[in-house]
C-alpha cells in the first residue's frame, strides 16, 4: 500500500458539485488547468506531442461510500464498481482530457469534470487500442435506449 501525494491542483469553472454537467448526454467540455507543482514539472517533457491524457484524482470531498450507486444517467441502481460514483472504497477517479497547450508545469485541457482544487494523483498519455466495435456499454446503452 502506499500513501498518495498530489503532484498537482486541477483549477477549474466548477466549485461545487452541481455545477458539473450530470446525466445522460452531459457533455463534458469545460476548460481548466492541471497545475504541477515545480519539483514535478521535469515529468512533463515530451507531453506536449500527446492529444489526449488521462488524469487521476482524487475525490477529495467525498465521504464514504455506497456498494450500490444510483447514477444521474439511470433511475436503476448498479454496483460501485459498475458505474463511476464518486462514493468508493478508494476515493480515485480518472478522466479523459484533451490537452490544449503546456505551459510550463500548467497544462491547459479541456474535458474537466473535477471540482476547483482537486488534488491530481497522476497524469498519462491515453492510448486507445480498443476498437469501436468491440466496446460494451453495460447498463448505460440500456438506459439510453430506455429513454429515446
Ligand atoms: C461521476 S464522477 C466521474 C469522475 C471521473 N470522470 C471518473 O470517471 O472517475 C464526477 C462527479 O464527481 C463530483 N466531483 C468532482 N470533483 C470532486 C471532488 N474533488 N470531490 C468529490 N466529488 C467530486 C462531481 O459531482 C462530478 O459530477
């Protein structure tokens, strides 16, 4: 096990949770900066040939969690692990970004979902290798397509 440590602070729009898009068809499109702290910014080099990166946070103003979750997207509920409620065993979320420019230890993205001052755990180029057509989308296709 190990203790997690910020190598950084996601400034965002978004200062409390209802501010974040939610649901089916929310779109995620929202700019913000993953600030760096310095000690880490030699880490960034050669990111900027990168379209998309992944980043890790952490939910740090969750409290608990719920094995069962029921997501703005379903009026079913669905196991933790099944969906991506921020009330988990470990508090760790991901998301997808599309990186607009690097300045420094700040990268400017687009995609944010996270709140302002979210603690970032780790950043990594998104390598997709999956293709389209052998992708599944669980309970989340039946729940778009209950609601067309
Ligand atoms: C459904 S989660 C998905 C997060 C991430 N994209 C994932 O898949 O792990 C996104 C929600 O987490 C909440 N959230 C954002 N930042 C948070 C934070 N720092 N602590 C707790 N909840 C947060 C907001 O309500 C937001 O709508």
């Amino acid at each position: 096990m190990f203790t997690s440590c910020p190598i950084g602070f996601v400034s965002s729009p978004y200062m409390d949770t209802g501010q974040v898009p939610k649901g089916l068809g929310a779109k995620h499109d929202a700019d913000g900066v993953l600030k760096l702290l310095p000690e880490f910014e030699p880490g960034l080099t050669d990111i900027e040939g990168f379209s998309h990166l992944i980043v890790i946070w952490e939910f740090d103003r969750s409290e608990g969690f719920e094995l069962t979750a029921s997501p703005p997207s379903d009026n079913r509920s669905h196991g933790v692990f099944a969906t991506r409620s921020p009330l988990r065993p470990n508090p760790i979320a991901l998301t997808t970004v599309e990186l607009l420019r690097r300045e420094g230890a700040h990268l400017h993205v687009r995609g944010i979902d996270m709140l302002d001052g979210t603690p970032i755990l780790d950043i990594k180029p998104y390598l997709s290798s999956i293709p389209p057509e052998k992708l599944r989308r669980g309970w989340l296709a039946e729940a778009e397509a209950r609601q067309k």
